[in-house]
C-alpha cells in the first residue's frame, strides 16, 4: 500500500504538470509534506489504510518499543534499567545509540522510521546516497542478534551483497568493547562461494545474487526473512522465483529496497495493499542543499535525476527520450537552407552509421547555430543499393562533404571499419594533389566510434577517470542535450527521426547494470537516430565548451582497444590528447602510419595545447600508453 504513489500524482497536478525534474527541491519536500515524528507514525499509517481500504489491511506489531515485549498493566514490576534493556532488544535504533559508536551511528528521522516498522512485507524506495543500505544492514544486524534466525539477502550482482555484508561487520567492529566484539558475536564468516555469517546466537544471514545464472541457486533456501535489494534490476523471472519461497511459508518477512528503474518490480509491489512503504528522496538528507542538487543535476539526465535522486517511478517503464521534451522542441518549417548560406555561422558535424543493403547506411548533416545555441538536422542521406552500399556509401560520404565542408565527420565503425580507413587513405593520398583548404583533405581526419568500446569521463572537480560504455554515454549525452532545450526538430523533415526516438527504449539490462536499447516497434528501427546521437557525440567531444555545460563530464576520452582488454585495475591516467577540444591536428601520413586502427580516435599525436580548463598537456598519447602501462590503481 503506497500513499506515496498517489501523493506524487497530486503533487504534479498541484505544480501543473511540471515536470519532476523541474520542480524546485524544497517545493517538492514541502509538498510531499513529509513527517518526521515518529511516534505519529503507526497512528498516520493506520489511518490512511482506513481512509484507502475501510479497515487495516497491514499486519504489524505497532511501533518497534519495549511496549512489544511489556504489558502496560505490568511495568510498574520493571526497574528502569529493565525497560531499557527491553527498549534494545525490540528498537534497532536505541539499541544503535547505546552500543554503536557514534564515529559509524548517525541518527536521522527517516531510517529510524524504516527499521522500528514492523509490517512483515516492507518496501524501501530511497535517492541516491539516503543511507538505503545503511538502514537496511542495521536492521538485520539487530534482529540477527536479538532473535535465532535465518535471514536471506538476494542482490542483483555481488557489490551490492558485499556492500551489505560490509556495513553488517562494520556495525560489529564498531560496537562499544563493553557490550561484545567481533569473536564474542560472530561465529564464521565467509565470501566463497557464497556470502555467509553464522552468529553465536546461531541466527544465520547468507547472500546470494541472481547475476548472470538467475536466481536457481536461491530456490530452496529456507528463511524467516528475505531481503531483497536493487530488486528493480532483477529480472521478473528472478524475482517471482524469489517469491515462491513466500508460497512455502507465509510467515516469512519480506524487506524489499531499490533506488527505482521504471515502473518495475518496486512499483508493484508498493501498489500491494498489506505492503508498507516508505519513500524518501535525496532531498531529505540534513546536508542537502542547492549546490548539491546542482551537482546532481548534472551528473544524470532528467529521468536519472528523477529516478535516482527523487526516487520517483518516472513517467515512463523504459522510455529513454521524453515525450515532454520531444514535442517542446518540434515546430514546423525550420529554415535549412541558412546553414549553405550562412556557413559560417554554423558548426557542421557529419554523424553516420554503417549498415547492409536491407537497411542503408544513413548520413545526417547536425548543424550547431553558434548564435542561438541550437541544432537542427540541415540535410540527411541513405545509402541503399543493393551488393554496393558501402562502396556507394564512402563515394556519398566524400560528395555530402564537399557540399557542407563539415567541421567534423564521426562514424559508427558498424560495417564501415575498413571504409573509415579507406576514405582517411583516400585523403592522405590527395596531400599535396588538392588545394590546401579543399574538404577532401579534411576527410583524413574521421573519428570511428565503436558501440562496444569504452569512453573515460573525467570530473572537472577532478578526481579518477570513470569509464563508460560507449552506447551509454552516447545516448545519455543526446538525452541531456534534448533536455537542455538545444536539439529542435522540424515536423514533417525529421518525422522518421521522431518516430525513432519515440519508440526508443531500454529493452532490458544485463546482469552487470548494463542498460541494452532499442525500439520497441521493430519496423521504427533506430539507424537514422544512431547516426544523430553518434554526429552530437562529435559535436560534444570538440565544442562542448558552447554550451558552457554545467555537467562533471565536460573532458571526455574514447579508450583504445588496446586498453580496453587490459584488466579494469589498470589506472591509465587521461591521454592528454583526447580531450573534448578543438586542437591542431597532426599530420595525416604520419598519423596513418601509426596504426591508428588500434584506436577509435582518429587525432592523438598533437601539439601541446591548452585543454578547457587552461591546463597545457603533452600530447603524445603513444608514448604516454607505453610509459604507464603497469601503473596500477591505488584500488
């Protein structure tokens, strides 16, 4: 039963549809209208079940106290020192406050309504850094001490089982010497094969993850509490065979946790009506302020910041282009024609993706109005005949070149590997044949993007390098331009592309997070909008500084294959010479001759030159890979 669903369909009818993303945060807390006493909580709860259902429909023991365990008729029988010790045995946060170092127990409001519930099915839906886990290991940690029990924890892959676990032995270590230590109160605890802690009170916890095997090995296991976290990056079949164990024994509790992904598991859960949920955003964190929400506002696109900082469901289950955004943005009649005439006053980025003859190899002019700060789509092409598409895709590349003379040409490398290295030869070979300035010369200078490699995001706070996959940060980078209002698009011209973006959406994620996109209508297709998000990543790694972006990755880096096969541990620092800037390029001949098909970038040896930051680089990327290439992470 969550109130909370419905309070956030009221909230936006009260903001007038605004967008949750827009809406200013302490607006949104002030009309969430959150309640901090817990002592009214029970009291709060009962009557909107009342209000909703016409009578109880939560099975509790009320609020987590020593009134559990004591009869009010018989207190008077009981010292002070007795009640207090009841108070521990049946409230997670007194016992905390009396036995766990201040330096590891902070108290705040809304994790200690959370832990002294005592619904028997509880679901958890927190922002980012809300101390969801920090919550949920206490709680198990207490009710392991107190009481003989068997409890499960099922996690989607092992960081979040190793997390729990951790913050379970960290509570231990930090308990006052007084009370017990770690070889007072646990009795073994292993990590292979699987994660488990046998307490001397007998009581039991042991992790599993559904990972890339599902969640067979997790049938079976007997419990009297399962804990579930990140439950919406299960997959449904994990999760229902999770909640056959329930079928088997009714009795069993049910503690579910996860920052949301969509209408998912957690959605429906909370749509139960003998769940007792709880919701808290980011928001409510006692250090939470504008700055913050800043920083968080650019590090995710809106539906990221909406998911993963409100700890809202979204608009929608996987859509990854917002309708909202889409129709602000499309207008009728867009004048094309300027960017010809007007060439200067445009940046004119080439974006490409290689197909076969069934589905044609598209090509989309992106131009970039340096005056208004926006983009529009000046002219596209599709390559589709049959047995010559990628001979008559290089010929289209080099005659669509001559026309706009663009800036920048990026690829998706798809079937066009060697062509992307034919069309560089082709203008290595015209030095010195051509006039300098002619667009053919131009075209040594194409950058292949590959869907499977690795980008590095370097913090402009600075801090390490964070690799992405490519694919991801390709389509985040084309959401948060859209959501930024710059990307406009003509109604009937860019029809096809619309309808791409329309239908776009995360098909589903692998075990290890990894979001796979798609259309969800296979005829749509998505190659017109492969080629778009690929040309703004172009625009994006050389001019991003236009649009004076307020986001953490402002310095971007595409990773070799080289690189990409050594261990994740290795710490390469950023190659100075891929930083997201325009920058003199060096030779083509020479750069040819470097094997520069080891590598997605297609400029690395350059000049010395200043980054976005001001900070001069050296710039010989070859070397710097060899020089550094057993540095190790501090990790």
């Amino acid at each position: 039963m969550s109130n909370d669903i419905e309070n956030t369909r009221e909230l936006k009818k009260s903001f007038g549809n605004t967008p949750l993303s827009k809406i200013y945060w302490r607006d949104y807390l002030e009309a969430k209208n959150y309640g901090s006493d817990i002592n009214s909580m029970c009291e709060e709860c009962i009557q909107s079940q009342i209000a909703k259902y016409g009578k109880r429909q939560i099975e509790c023991k009320g609020l987590a106290s020593a009134d559990m365990l004591v009869d009010e008729k018989l207190k008077h029988l009981f010292s002070d020192e007795d009640m207090d010790t009841a108070e521990q045995l049946a409230n997670p946060y007194a016992w905390a406050n009396r036995n766990i170092h201040k330096k590891k127990f902070t108290e705040r409001w809304y994790q200690e309504m959370f832990t002294r519930c005592t619904s028997k099915r509880l679901t958890l839906r927190c922002g980012r850094r809300a101390g969801k886990s920090y919550a949920m290991a206490l709680k198990m940690l207490h009710r392991a001490m107190m009481t003989e029990c068997k409890i499960l924890v099922v996690t989607p892959y092992e960081v979040q089982a190793e997390e729990l676990m951790n913050l379970i032995l960290e509570f231990v270590w930090a308990l006052n010497p007084d009370y017990g230590d770690y070889d007072s109160i646990i009795e073994k605890f292993i990590k292979s094969p699987t994660y488990f802690m046998k307490f001397k009170n007998h009581s039991r916890i042991r992790a599993f993850t559904t990972g890339a095997s599902g969640a067979g090995s997790v049938r079976g296991q007997a419990a009297d509490i399962i804990v579930l976290d990140e439950v919406d990056y299960m997959s449904e079949a994990d999760f229902n065979s999770i909640l056959a164990i329930l079928a088997d024994n009714p009795n069993v509790e049910l503690w579910v946790a996860s920052t949301p992904n969509g209408k998912s598991q957690l959605y429906r859960l909370e749509e139960l009506e003998d769940y007792r949920s709880f919701h808290f955003p980011s928001f409510v964190l006692p250090h939470y302020n504008d700055k913050l929400d800043r920083e968080f506002k650019g590090q995710f696109t809106d539906i990221g910041y909406v998911q993963e900082v409100m700890a809202e469901f979204g608009e929608g289950e996987s859509s990854v282009f917002q309708d909202y955004f889409i129709d602000k943005n499309t207008t009728k009649g867009l004048d094309r024609k300027d960017v010809i005439m007007n060439r200067d006053r445009y940046i004119v980025v080439l974006g490409g993706d290689w197909n076969d003859d069934k589905n044609g190899t598209r090509l989309l002019a992106i131009a970039f109005d340096k005056e208004t700060k926006q983009f529009i789509i000046a002219d596209r092409r599709r390559v589709s005949k049959e047995g010559w598409t990628q001979v008559a895709a290089v010929q289209e590349i080099i005659e669509f070149n001559r026309k706009y003379n663009f800036d920048y040409v990026y690829l998706d490398e798809g079937y066009g590997v060697s062509n992307i290295q034919f069309i560089k030869q082709y203008a290595i070979d015209k030095r010195g044949v051509l006039p300098v300035g002619h667009p053919d010369l131009k075209l040594s200078e194409i950058v292949g993007i590959n869907f499977s490699s690795k980008v590095e995001v370097i913090p402009v706070e600075g801090g390490e390098p964070i690799k992405k996959d490519m694919k991801t940060y390709l389509v985040e980078n084309a959401v948060r331009l859209l959501e930024r209002d710059v990307l406009k698009f003509d109604m009937e011209y860019d029809r096809e592309l619309l309808a791409q973006m329309n239908a776009y959406v995360i098909l589903r994620k692998t075990p290890t997070g990894k979001p796979v996109y798609g259309c969800d209508d296979t005829k749509t297709g998505d190659h017109d909008l492969d080629a778009y998000m690929v040309g703004l990543l172009g625009w994006s790694m050389e001019n991003s500084t236009f649009l004076n972006h307020a986001v953490t990755d402002t310095l971007v880096k595409l990773v070799s294959r080289e690189e990409m096969r050594e261990s994740e541990l290795v710490n390469e620092s950023i190659g100075p010479g891929l930083f997201a800037t325009a920058m003199n390029r060096k030779s083509p001949t020479r750069l040819f001759n470097s094997k520069i098909n080891r590598y997605n970038r297609a400029t690395f040896d350059k000049n010395n030159t200043q980054g976005l930051l001001g900070i001069t680089r050296d710039t010989n990327v070859l070397a710097h890979t060899r020089n550094n290439k057993n540095r190790r992470s501090e990790f």
